[in-house]
C-alpha cells in the first residue's frame, strides 16, 4: 500500500513538501547499489550466446520428441525455437517481448545490468525482470484495486451526460427555452468529451507527463464545475458549464483503456477493457435513472448535485491512490533520480534518448496536431470516427426521447 500512496499524486505531493524525505524509492535508500553497466558490445555478445545456447536446446528437443512420437513438424520445431529463445534472453533485455507480454505466469526473477552505449551514456531500465516499480510486475490484487478506479471514473463522467436528460423540462420552465435549446446541455457534454481526447490523451503519451497529471488536474476541474453546473443562474451559463464538464471529464474516454493496457498483459486486457467498455455504457444507461427520482421529488438542480457527490469521493481515491503506470514516465523520473543521487549526467532513459533531439515544438507538435492529422488525412480512421459519431447520436438520441414518451403516455 505504501508503494501505491508513494506514486500516486498525494504521494508525489508529499515527496515534494518534504523534498524527498518520505516515500523512498529503491535508489534513494542507503542499501541501493547501482547495476554494473555493460557495454553494447557485450550485450551483443551475450545475446548472440544465449540464442546460440537456445537454438541447440531446442534442437535437442525437437529431436527427442520427433523420435518418441515419429512425427516432425517445422512450425512446431519454430516455434519451440522462438519459445526457448525469449525464456532465456529474459536475463539480459526487459524490453517486453510479444511472447513474455502474452505469458499470463509471472516471470522469473533475474537482475537486468544497464547498458552502456558507445556515446557514454548509460541506458536506465527495470533493474531486474520481476522489477516491483514495472506495472506489469504488480500483484493481481493492486491492479485489480487501480481498473476498478479507472471503471469507477469513467463510470461517472459518462453517467454525468444523460444524468441531465430529466432536468430538460426544468431547464425550459426556469429558463423560458425552448426543448432544443434546453437539450443542449446533453448534446455540448458528450461534444465536449468528444474533443477532449485529442488534447489529453496525446499528453498522457509524452513520458514527461504520463497518465497521472492529466487525470489528476482535469478531473479536479471537472469535479469543481459540477457547483456552477448546479448553481447556474442563467441558460448560457449552465449549458457553457456543461459543455466544459465534457471536456474535463474527456481523459477517461481515450487515456482510461491505456492505464489498463499498461498493467495488464495481452491475454487478459480483451476482459480487462470489457469491463471498461461495460462501465462507459452503463454511466449514460443509469443516468436517466438515478437523475431521474431527484429530478421529480425535488427540482431539475439535484441531478446536478448528484454528479458532485458521486465525483467527488472518486477523484480523492484517484488522488490518494492512483498511481502512475506509464513505463516510459517511470523510467524517466527514476533516471531522473539517479542522475542527481549518483552524480552522473550519462544516466538516461530510453525515452530521453529518443527525444533528446526534438525540440519542445517538435514534441508538442507530433503529441497533439499529429493526432488530428491522422484523423484527417487517413481514410480509415476518419471513417471509424464519423461511424463512431453516428453510433454516439443514435444511443444519445434515447435519452433525449424518454421525457417525450413520458408526456405522450400523460396525455392517454
């Protein structure tokens, strides 16, 4: 549990305050010893030893097994070659192989020694293969307690669109609107959190951010505007409210699938994100509902309110508790803590590297306008994106319908 507090954004707060003099990682304590580094040559050396090593291993077995059963296979006598050589080059590269991402078994511990490339600079990587600070490494039980805060967020901003549905009729009488006007406040959230994505979700992928501050900061405004959504004295007011709810409320919609693909390997996160897609489509489902019985007990305003106090207590667990699981990030911050702890400059990580050419520009460049390029200029995925638009105002248009059928059926 420590861990956990240490990484998310409390814990990182804390780590600041006190200038990191609680909430150690692995580097910062008096124990730690820093990897011996090893050349790329010699990386080279042990990788061409140990395939070597694994080829004639799997020779050897596919000829016993050939000769017990009399049958010879060259897929299988591949595929046992393939199989054998990524269990035993575990040892020395933590890059996650398809193989190792698919192996549901947790892997053998074995250290991984940093590399030195021929520049000086010395590569920093997981220290060992089972490394506790890698997400793919934690226990079932902390990445079942991380998804389900990630369903629970998602949960509520999706729920928070068609919680508006039932207060129409009493935004058109407060308001003096008419029933298109009032039903904006639906149409700008979901358009909200249909721009949102192509903002924050790019950000969560640049290893200088990583997933946490864009949720942290984004859902802490979301959180605040559910009071003027509820307390708005005018239309412009409420449906600008609601517009920007969508847009705050966004990280969920595209970043939430990443945080759980970053924990999960290949053969669980088909059920993983089924669970996800399960908690985005019942939030605007149940919304109706649970707006609905305040909206007619007390006034159209409470359906607002409900959203705050489901929110709420949901962006405190994230802020306690939801720690970071981009790789990348992770990577980045304890090279960043190595370099001051060990005095070295040379100390990077992989992602420093690739980016140490690219300016700011570049960077903010392919992070957010390469985005909307792609939807643009790709036929493909401007066809998933125009389909996947159709989809959203066909499943929003029942929310809009249910006070209409509820007025028909007053009338008989």
């Amino acid at each position: 549990m420590a861990d956990i507090i240490r990484d998310s954004s409390l814990g990182q707060l804390i780590r600041l305050l006190t200038r990191n003099k609680y909430l150690l990682y692995a580097e910062e304590r008096p124990d730690f010893v820093f990897p011996t580094p090893i050349t790329e040559h010699e990386q080279q050396h042990l990788k061409e030893k140990v395939e070597g090593d694994a080829a004639s291993t799997s020779d050897s077995i596919s000829t016993s097994e050939s000769i017990s059963t009399g049958e010879s296979s060259s897929d299988a006598d591949l595929e046992r070659v393939e199989t054998a050589g990524t269990r035993d080059l575990r040892p020395y590269f933590s890059r996650t192989s398809q193989a190792e991402a698919v192996r549901p078994e947790k892997t053998i511990s074995r250290a991984i020694q940093p590399t030195l490339t021929s520049d000086g600079t010395i590569l920093v990587d997981w220290y060992a293969t089972d490394d506790a600070d890698n997400p793919m490494n934690w226990s079932t039980g902390k990445r079942t307690f991380i998804a389900v805060q990630i369903l629970l967020y998602t949960f509520a901003v999706y729920m928070g669109s068609s919680i508006y549905a039932p207060s129409i009729g009493g935004v058109m009488e407060k308001f003096g609107v008419g029933e298109t006007a009032a039903s904006l406040g639906l149409a700008l959230y979901v358009f909200g959190y249909g721009i949102g994505p192509m903002v924050f979700s790019p950000l969560s992928e640049m290893p200088l951010v990583g997933r946490n501050p864009p949720y942290i900061a984004t859902f802490a405004i979301f959180v605040i505007l559910t009071l003027p959504g509820a307390l708005a004295p005018t239309f412009g007011g409420l449906i600008t409210v609601r517009f920007l709810l969508g847009v705050f409320g966004s990280p969920s919609l595209a970043t939430g699938p990443a945080t759980l693909q970053d924990m999960f390997p290949l053969l669980k996160i088909p059920y993983v994100l089924s669970l996800w897609a399960a908690a985005a489509t019942l939030g605007p489902a149940l919304g109706p509902v649970i707006g609905g019985f305040s909206v007619q007990a007390m006034n159209w305003r409470w359906a607002q309110w409900e959203m705050l106090w489901l929110s709420a207590p949901i962006f405190l667990l994230m802020f306690i508790s939801l720690p970071e699981t981009s790789a990348a990030n992770i990577l980045l911050r304890r090279a960043q803590r190595l370099r001051k702890l060990q005095n070295n400059a040379n100390l990077k990580s992989q992602s420093e590297i690739d980016q140490a050419n690219m300016s700011l520009s570049e960077v903010t460049y392919n992070a957010l306008l390469i985005p909307w390029q792609i939807n643009a200029l790709d036929p493909a995925v401007a066809f998933s994106t125009f389909y996947t638009a159709l989809l959203y105002m066909i499943y929003y248009s029942f929310f809009e319908s249910f006070r209409k059928l509820g007025r028909r059926k007053k009338r008989k």
